[in-house]
C-alpha cells in the first residue's frame, strides 16, 4: 500500500482526501479487469468506465465551475499508480477539452463538456506539428478564412487519442501577426470532411498516438475558442494547468516502482536473509523515498498556487514537471535494478513502468525545455 501520508499536507482539503481515497478504492477495484490487448478498444472502454464512475466530472469545467487543479493532480496521480492507460485515458478528456473549459463559449461548453465528461465522446489536443515540437510559434497549418468560417490546412502529429477522438481542439496560423501571434485554436469534429488519420504511430508503452491530415476542413465560425489570434496564450494556458498534471502521473509511476521495490526487497532473501537488510539496498530505497516526496512537494505547491488564484503558474508547474519525471524515471531504474533479471521481463510491473515513465519526459514540454523556461523565469524575475 502506497504512503498516503502526504494527504494531510496544508495544500489539500478534505474533498482532496475524500476524492483521493475514493478513487483509491475504485480503481482497485475496476481496473484490473481491463483487456490491454487492444489498445484502442481498451482506451474507449476506460473512458466509458471513468465516465460511469463520475471521475470525468473533474476533467472540464462549465461556465461558473472552476478546473481543481489538486483534484486533477490526485486523480492522475491515483491512476497512474494503478494503471496507466487509466491514467492516459483520463488525462486526454481533460487536456483535449481544457481550451473549451478556459476559453470555451456557453455554446461550446454545452455541446462538447457533457459529452467528454460523461465519456460519451472522446477529446484529443492537436498542437504539435511535424517541424514545429516545442516551438509552438513556428507552426505552419493555415486555417483561411472562408465567408464566416474557416478552412483548415496542414499536419498535426504526435497527436494523442488520435484515431480514437471524437473531437479536436486544433491549433492553426490565421495569420493576425507573425509567430505566436499569428495562431488560434478551433473544435474540429473528428467526421469533419477532408480530416484524416494519416499514420497510426507505435511506441513503447502503447497509447493511441496519430498524424493527422486535415485538406481542406471546412469549420463554422462558431468552432473558433477564444479570440483570432489568441491561441498561442490559450494553449500554453491549457498547458499551465495541466503541466503540472503530468508530473503527478511520473509521481504516480514512481510510488507504484517503490511500492513493488519495497515488497521485492523485504520478500527476497539472500544468503538467509532479505535484501532489505544490506546497506546498499537500504541506499536505494531511501533515495527513491527522497525523490518521491520531493516530487510530491513541488507537485502540489504549483496545483495549490494555481487553485489559490495565482494568474500563471508557468515557473512552478515547469519545476514540477521538470523534477518528477526526471526522478520518477531514477525512482523507476532502481526498481529494476533491485528485481534483478525478473526487472526486465515481459508483463513485471516494474518493467511497464520503465516503458511508461519514458514519454512523460517529452510530451507537453520536453525537460530540456522546461529548463529553458524555469532559467528565463527565474532570470526575469531578478
């Protein structure tokens, strides 16, 4: 059983803790009985299993309701110890929708929130483009104005849930000004003409992953989020919120790694004793504890700043990020390195995990980029 004594630290109420350990239970509970065997259908089924639960409640807000930070960082956290796939399935309802939340309409909010939070409708994030990973501003798909619409032009890539999406939030050059400037964001249904799913994308810890082509999308001016112009400040606010999210998912892998560490350790003998009697082992485990409480410190200072009214948590969600999935992929390696050989066989938890902690180093913000930003916030704050 995973240390669940962080749960009386200051930032948390006690909703946090009621939802933490409610899920806690739940998850136990359902997941396990999840086929992974295909991941598509394994993906809709844990929508629709999250939907039923109520847990998707928390992954948009309508108008007059406000996104919980802590909360989403919880259910992250939790999943992610549990299942990632879970955890995967839940987070793209919340960052596919988060522009909607934000920056949505009545309108918009209307339409697609009771879907994706109900799991009826699946939501995918369509910002990074084949030239254009970190550096948002150098996108070049085209969204042309046509009477009182658009026309979408262009590639998105690296785009999760795609394939398996009901809806897009995509982000495209309407040209107001160069760079950032110059993009917006737009809701693209998934059976838009001239949308495409060019390339299914194969990767270590398999999630739905897709290039998409959009040829001529025609959207209503109704589909546009926000102001023209504004999508660069709309995708990195999304980002603000759900940064720190995907460092509570690391957070989640690595209590996972330490738990299955602890119980290998205690449980295997050598030469009469367990393993946990020899220093060195003794070592390892004391620096995973180490890494996963800090992890957990930085986590839960930006969700609580950014749930306490701070504007931008830019600097304080990119620490979060930055750290825990830095550590969680050491937490992680040690893990295995303690089961021995069985560390890296097939269908061991631990072996999973060193798949799964992988990517979160790269998507939404790669740790070299988040040092670049903590570097400039931190230089412009002097």
């Amino acid at each position: 059983m995973s240390d669940r004594s962080f749960l009386s630290w200051p930032f948390f109420e006690d909703r946090h803790r009621e939802l933490a350990d409610a899920l806690d239970v739940w998850a136990g509970a359902q997941l396990s009985s999840v086929d992974h065997s295909d991941t598509d259908a394994a993906c809709r089924s844990l929508v629709a299993m999250l939907g039923d639960g109520g847990w998707l409640r928390h992954s948009g807000a309508m108008e007059g309701e406000k996104l919980d930070v802590r909360s989403l960082c919880l259910i992250r956290e939790t999943l992610a110890r549990h299942d990632g796939l879970a955890d995967f399935a839940f987070a793209m309802q919340g960052l596919g929708t988060g522009a909607i939340s934000l920056f949505g309409t009545a309108e918009q909010q209307e339409e697609w929130l009771p879907k994706t939070r109900s799991g009826a409708a699946i939501s995918a994030f369509a910002l990074t483009e084949p030239q254009s990973g970190s550096d948002v501003a150098n996108s070049t798909m085209t969204a042309s104005t046509d009477g009182n619409g658009f026309v979408l032009d262009g590639r998105k890539t690296w785009i999760s849930n795609g394939g398996i999406a009901d809806v897009y939030t995509v982000f495209a050059r309407t040209g107001e000004a160069p760079g950032a400037k110059g993009l917006s964001a737009f809701i693209v249904p998934a059976d838009t003409p001239g949308l495409k799913v060019e390339e299914r994308l194969e990767v270590i810890a398999p999630h739905p992953l897709a290039t998409l082509h959009f040829d001529g999308v025609k959207i209503p001016g109704s589909a546009l989020i926000g102001e023209a112009g504004r999508g660069f400040g709309i995708a990195m606010s999304v980002l603000d919120v759900f940064r720190s999210t995907v460092a509570a998912a690391a957070l989640g892998f690595a209590r996972r790694a330490l738990d299955e560490a602890i119980d290998r350790v205690t449980t295997r003998k050598v030469q009469g004793a367990p393993l946990s009697d020899l220093q060195m082992v003794q070592g390892h485990i004391a620096d995973m504890a180490v890494d996963v409480d800090a992890s957990a410190l930085l986590i839960y200072r930006a969700a609580w700043a950014k749930d306490s009214g701070a504007p931008r948590v830019t600097r304080e969600a990119a620490m979060a990020k930055l750290f825990a999935t830095d550590h969680a992929q050491l937490v992680i390696d040690r893990a295995v390195q303690l089961h021995g050989g069985d560390g890296v066989r097939h269908g061991q938890m631990v072996e999973s995990l060193y798949r799964e902690i992988r990517a979160l180093r790269i998507y939404e913000g790669a740790s070299d980029v988040q040092r670049v930003v903590i570097a400039r916030q931190t230089l412009g704050a002097r």
